[in-house]
C-alpha cells in the first residue's frame, strides 16, 4: 500500500487526492490531507467572495474526494516552522510527501508610506470578510470615506465590490458577524480601483467586471480620456484582440458613455483608473490619507513609461492587490526569485536533483498563475511522477498510523468529524442570528467547536 501526504487542503491538494486516487498503476493508496487549519478547502473557503455563491459550490466537488474511504483529513497540523513539524520528519512517516502549500504572501507596493495605519494587503481584507482565524474579526472599522484600491485584477474587484455592496445584501451570506456589521456601519463613499497600465492590459474577468455595474445604489465611473490612451481600445475594430479583452472594452465603453451625471445621486461611486502608477501614501494625522500616482501613458513597445505628471488620490484606505508570492518552508529547497520550490514535473529538486518521495502543486510549484481548475492539471501531472516513481518509493519506510505518531508529537489533529462538528456549529450560530450558516471567525472558537464544545 503506498501511504502519502498531501500538505495543504485548498483545490491543489484536493485535487492531488483525486489523481491520486484516480490512477490505475498503483491499486492501494491511502492519502492522508494535511492542513495547518482545523478547515478544509483553502482559498475556496477563505479566499472566494461570500457573494460568489456558484464558485463557492466548489467545495461540494472537494468534499467528495475528502469523504473517500481512502482519504483522511487531518487538519490543525502545522508542517515546518518554529511549531510545526518539519518535513524530514514528515517525511519519516509516509512514502511520498506532495507539498500544495500555495502563495500565502502578497506582493509589496515598495514606497514610501505603505506601513501607515490605514494600508493593508487586499489579501488580509479578503482572510477578514472570509472569517480566517488569523485575522482579528474587529480587524477593520471601516471608518473612511475615500478608498484606494491598487491593482485591476479580480481580486482588486472583489474586494471593491464588498466594499461598495450593501451589508443587507450580504446578511444571506457566511461573512462573520463582526464584518458584517463593520460594513453596515461603512462609511466609504468613493472606490477607487487603479492600474499602471491600460484597460487592455488589466487581469479582471468580463463576469467580475460586469458585476460592479450590477451593485444596488452605486455606480461606476470611467474616464472616457483614460481609455482613449490604450492603443487597443482606439484601435479596437481593426485588432485582433482575445475575446475576454474586447468584452472588457464594450464594457468600459458603455460605462464611460454614462458620464459623471449618472453617477452624482448614487449611494456610492466606483471610479475604474488607468494609467497610474502609485509612488507614494500620503500622511495625515499619522494615518494614509491618500496616494500620490505618477500619471503613465503607453510606450509603444507593450509597455507604459512616466510622464513626469503626478496626481493625489484622497483616501483614509488603501488596499494593494498587485499578487501573491510563495513563502518559504523551512526544510524545503526555495527560489526566491521565483517564489516557488524548484522542481522538475512536480519532483522537488535538491542541488538540481530529484529527491525522493517529495514533491509540490499547485502555486508554490508554478507560481500564483491561472484560475482554481489550473491547478487539476497541475495536480495530474505530479501525480504521473509521483506514479512513475512507485517502484522506488514502496521501498522506503512509511508508518502503519501516522495519526498516532502525529499525536505521540503533542499535536491534536482534527479529523474530519470534527470539520463537521465546526460545519454544525456554524449552522447553528447562524439559526441563532436569523440568517443560513455564519463563518467561525477566530482559532478558540474553531477548535471548541471541532471538539464539539458549546460556543
């Protein structure tokens, strides 16, 4: 019987339970689902919108791999670092080790003033509306008027959405209490989601997009002037554009149409920016209160350059969403330039050679790049090396319960009852509150909870 981990419970791992389970060469194999959180499904839980229901569903595709006899979970185990267990250790317990440990980092602005009160990582926005235990659920007042936010990806979309939507429109939705009513008492006015390059180049999804329009009591604003400087969106007819870009553009067009006057009388106002580079956060009162962009204009080659111009942007809130970037494992090979695990075909690369028995997915192997169904095919091809290498790794040493042994270690994982011990728990502190299930935000009460202790 071939025994092996997979660290990291989100669609990569998952889906490197499938495959694994899907193939045929190896007839017995037993996958144990590690994650550092006592829930599964990673960024599927604590990454995805609450108001983006159909992909939130993923997690009913996952859940069966995870509810195979041939798999366990074991969640609240940390690998590697100061508390957790490092992976020579892990490695002692089973044949092969695949690492899906993702891109937990997010990329830094690097200028000046982005430590001020008032900056944060859009990716810590996205863990607090999402209830991740390691956000604060008071994490966020929501007390300013004006809010930046830099990037023009479908992150960048997601959090202005939140941002701009009502709180009643949420109220069917797991956000946590404490999130919900910091965004009843919101008092942001004017969203403001900026991007150095234009329109043509932006990374956001022609649904995303398309969804701002929708919000009840806001609308969006476009600077006919901003668009009129990407050469695509000039030339438009006469290039053979991909289609989401083209999309994106009619979209864009019809929103600049509408003008300032249509946007005057609305609760709120989502101002889609181009062609600004941020280069400084403001400083009032010891708070951000706003961004200083250099204004850029295309530079023929695919580019954008500086046009010595600048301009400030008011806002007492500033989220960067410019990416995410693998962080380290220690006990594991690292590129950190890159910011994965070297590899070869899901194979971690030691000194530039295969070793034995371990090997990574999804992000942290090929970096934070496509949508959630990327990483299957990612996962399909580590396990195919995994496979190839099943002669070599049945020869080594794997234990009979590593369960034991984890906990023999001081750990107390939890298993699958009690994920959905916390899943019953969540349903019942919602019932509580009128509304369908409302997201645990914080460890104390996840791990009561999966001991099925009363909240």
């Amino acid at each position: 019987m071939l025994r092996v981990a997979v660290v990291g419970s989100g669609p990569s791992g998952v889906y490197t339970a499938q495959a694994l389970l899907n193939q045929s060469l190896v007839p017995e194999v037993r996958v144990h689902v590690l994650d550092r959180l006592p829930t599964p499904y990673g960024l599927v839980r604590y990454g995805v919108a609450p108001d983006h229901e159909k992909i939130k569903s993923l997690q009913n595709s996952l859940r069966a791999v995870l509810e195979d006899e041939r798999v366990t979970f074991v969640g609240h185990v940390q690998i590697g670092g100061a508390d957790g267990v490092p992976p020579a250790r892990l490695a002692e317990l089973y044949h092969a080790v695949v690492y899906c440990v993702g891109a937990a980092a997010d990329r830094p602005l690097a200028v000046p003033g982005e430590d001020l009160p008032g900056s944060w990582s859009a990716t810590r926005f996205v863990s607090w509306y999402s209830a991740h235990p390691d956000i604060a659920p008071d994490g966020f007042a929501l007390e300013a008027r004006s809010a930046v936010v830099i990037g023009v990806g479908n992150v960048a979309v997601d959090v202005a959405r939140i941002l701009a939507r009502g709180a009643d429109e949420l109220r069917a939705t797991d956000v946590p209490r404490a999130a919900l009513g910091a965004l009843a008492g919101s008092r942001v006015r004017e969203v403001h989601i900026a991007g150095r390059r234009g329109p043509s180049q932006a990374r956001f999804t022609t649904k995303e997009l398309r969804e701002l329009g929708a919000l009840p009591g806001a609308r969006v604003v476009v600077d006919p002037a901003e668009l009129a400087m990407d050469p695509a969106y000039a030339a438009q007819e006469g290039l053979p554009l991909p289609a989401v870009v083209r999309r994106n553009l009619d979209v864009l067009r019809g929103w600049s149409a509408l003008g300032e006057l249509a946007a005057a009388d609305a609760a709120r106002r989502i101002r889609l920016r181009f062609f600004l580079r941020p280069v400084e956060l403001l400083e009032r009162g010891g708070r951000v209160a706003g961004v200083r962009f250099a204004r850029t204009a295309p530079d023929g080659a695919g580019g954008v350059q500086d046009t010595g111009a600048y301009e400030d942007v008011e806002a007492q809130l500033v989220l960067r969403a410019v990416g995410y970037r693998g962080v380290e494992l220690p006990g594991l090979p690292f590129d950190p330039v890159r910011g994965t695990v070297p590899h070869a075909a899901g194979r971690v690369l030691r000194d530039g050679v295969p070793s034995p028995g371990e090997y990574v997915a999804g992000w942290i192997k090929r970096g934070p790049t496509g949508v959630i169904g990327s990483n299957r095919s990612c996962a399909k091809e580590t396990v195919a090396s995994l496979i190839e290498d099943a002669p070599l790794l049945d020869r080594r040493p794997a234990v009979e319960d590593p369960l034991a042994v984890l906990r023999a270690w001081g750990l107390r994982p939890v298993e699958w009852d009690g994920w959905l011990s916390i899943e019953r728990a969540e349903a019942a502190l919602g019932r509580s509150l009128g509304r369908g299930p409302v997201k645990i935000p914080d460890w104390q009460g996840l791990l009561a909870a999966a001991r099925g202790e009363e909240g």
